[in-house]
C-alpha cells in the first residue's frame, strides 16, 4: 500500500477515500473519495477546504490513485449500454484529474470481463487486483465471481482465477506478494504469482473491511460488531496445541457499539477509525487496541445520513458528511503512549496464548 493511499475499503454501501500526496504538511491534503452514492469527490483541507463532486458521468464501486492524484483507476458500477455490451463489458475508467477537473482527452477504458467491484493497486501503479462480478443486479442469475490481475499499462489480463463469492472486503499485503479476502468466518488469502488460494486465518463472524496498519504487516478487519486485529508475530509465537484449539486466530478484539464497514489509519499508524452505515464512527487506539475516550463529534456529525472519514490530522479526524457534502472536523485527545512495562507485559499474555485483550465500547456516536 503506498504512501498517502488510504486502504481500499468498499462494501455495497460503502467505498474508501484515496488520497493523493499533497507534501509532508497535512494543512494541504488532497484527496478522492466514493461517496454513498457512487459519485466520486474530490477533497481538500487546509485554506479553502472543499468537498468537490468530479464529473466523471457514471456512478461507481471503487477507486484507486496512480500518478500521485493525476489519474484516477475507476471502476463503473455499470456495464455501458448499446452494442458493446458483452461478455467483456465491465470496464476500468483512466482519468486524468485536476483537482475536481477531468483533462479533456486523458481517458482511457481497459474492458475487463464482468463488473469492477473493488480494486487494489501495487506501488508501482502497475498492476491492478480487481474483483468482477458477471452480474451487477441484484435480481439476476447468481453471478459469477472472479479477481483478475490486470497490466494497467498494457491493459493485458495477466492472470484470473474464480471465487466462490464476492468477498466484501480486499487487501495487498504489504510485501505484495499476497491478497487478503474477508470471508464468512474466515480470512482468506491468495498468492499473487501464481494467482492462487493459499492459507486463511479463522475469524468467526461476518468480516467486512480490511486494513494493514501502516508500516506493520498487522491486519486490521472490520467484523460483526468489532474491529479485529491478526498481527503474524503473536500468531506465530503460539504453541501448536493452543493454536489447533482456537475458533479466532485474532490476536486482539475491540468490541464496538456498532458493525463496522469500513477502516481508516493514520499515516503513522497510532491512529484509525471505524465507521458503519448512518452516522455511526469510532476512533481507536491502534496501539493499545482500544477507542479513544475523549472525542467531540459536531451535531452536522452525528446528524449525517452517511460519513466517509478522510485524513487524520493532529487531535482531529476530518470527515465528509452526506448528502450534504460538507466536510467536518471530529476532535480527539490522544492519550500518552503506554508504558514500556504495561506494553510487555500484554505481549507477554498474548504470546502465551491467553484470550486477547478486548477494549470496553466506544463512547463514539451510534446512532440508531
């Protein structure tokens, strides 16, 4: 996952932000967002602070950045209509961007077999995982599912493999060698080369989001009504007896007063934010995996029909409200980091198998 690109996130009603590098200073974010619509937005902090709608002309499921921000990956939620609608009539939309400006003659289609569902790009903005689904109503024949390794350069398929359902959340790993599935009770993963079903990490419930936490290969996952966490070192460091007896291979809980859709860091990792459908937002801890006690959420806030956190920015977390499209500051106090002491002693607990540390609720909104 590259630098300033927030983790691809989507579910039916809900697509991930992915910024564009705007310099070190966080004042001048910009960045790209689906909102709850499908329309693509454009969003910029600091002095003359925006939430811009981009005119690509189609509503869509995903997004993804190359370029640093000059040009969009989109995937259209529809298939196009008239007389090249096929077998290969899902298609993956290059646009060249300025801010909310579309460059007159920088766009591109690659046809893809099937409907772009959600996408992930490596960092070198060369390949694209994208997962199709045949069928893009929800009232036609059971629909066939697939992820696809695509050359966006070339626009050449490299390679495609089939899946039994559409997995409601996908990750890169950060070594990219591997993607992530959410999955019914379970976490699925996938070897890039070849494109094929490797192991899985037990995780019970209905698991939807998915994010490695910055600068780590620990994966967060968005799940039932909790934010699970699997980091390799504690899951690795278990003896084999406990580990055969585990239903959860998590190696940290945080129960949450709602169900999760979607995840956001921060760029340095301390930091995230789950939010659900409405406006339902928690922020969390993601060192001490718990949420943070003192947050002041404006009434705008907690009044949305839909929020799309945006970028973490020093004691606040931006938020893009809908339909209003306004963008609004949720404040935070970020407690002192733990003490060395406290932190290895629930190392130490989770490596010796005991239950994983699991935080109290979230005084977050959770609107009904």
């Amino acid at each position: 996952m590259r630098a300033w690109l927030l983790p691809s996130i989507l579910i039916a009603t809900c697509a991930a932000a992915a910024p564009a590098p705007a310099g070190a200073d966080h004042s001048t974010f910009q960045g790209y967002l689906v909102g709850p619509d499908g329309g693509v937005h454009y969003i910029r902090t600091g002095d003359g602070a925006a939430l811009e709608a981009v005119p690509v002309g189609f509503p869509v499921n995903d997004l993804s950045i190359l370029d640093g921000g000059l040009r969009l990956v989109l995937l259209p939620a529809q298939p196009p209509a008239g007389p090249k609608r096929g077998a290969r009539a899902g298609i993956v939309e290059i646009a060249g961007v300025s801010g909310a400006a579309l460059h007159p003659g920088a766009r591109r289609d690659i046809p893809i077999e099937g409907v772009g569902m959600r996408i992930v790009v490596d960092r070198d903005g060369r390949t694209a995982y994208i997962l199709t689904s045949s069928s893009p109503g929800v009232e036609a024949p059971p629909p066939t599912i697939a992820i696809r390794a695509l050359d966006l350069e070339s626009g050449r398929e490299l390679a495609s493999t089939r899946l039994d359902r559409l997995p409601p959340g996908l990750a890169l790993h950060p070594d990219e060698r591997r993607l992530f599935f959410a999955a019914p009770d379970r976490i699925e993963t996938y070897t890039v080369r070849p494109l094929a079903a490797s192991w899985r990490y037990r995780s019970p419930g209905l698991n939807r989001a998915l994010a490695f936490r910055p600068g780590t290969t620990t994966l967060f996952v968005a799940r039932s009504r909790e934010v699970a966490v699997f980091d390799p070192a504690v899951i690795g460091a278990r003896d084999r007896d406990s580990s055969r007896e585990r239903t959860d291979d998590a190696s940290a809980v945080m129960p949450l007063p709602f169900e999760p859709v979607g995840l956001l860091f921060s760029e340095d990792g301390r930091l995230a934010a789950a939010w659900g459908t409405g406006p339902r937002l928690a922020l969390l801890d993601a060192t001490r995996f718990e949420p943070l006690r003192e947050v002041a959420v404006p009434k705008s806030v907690e009044e949305a029909a839909a929020l799309r956190p945006v970028v973490f920015e020093p004691e606040v977390l931006r938020v893009a409200c809908f339909p209003s499209r306004a963008l609004m500051p949720v404040r935070f106090i970020v407690p002192p980091p733990p003490a060395p002491a406290l932190a290895a002693a629930a190392a130490v607990s989770q490596l010796e198998g005991n239950p994983a540390p699991t935080a109290a609720p979230s005084t977050a909104p959770a609107a009904a």
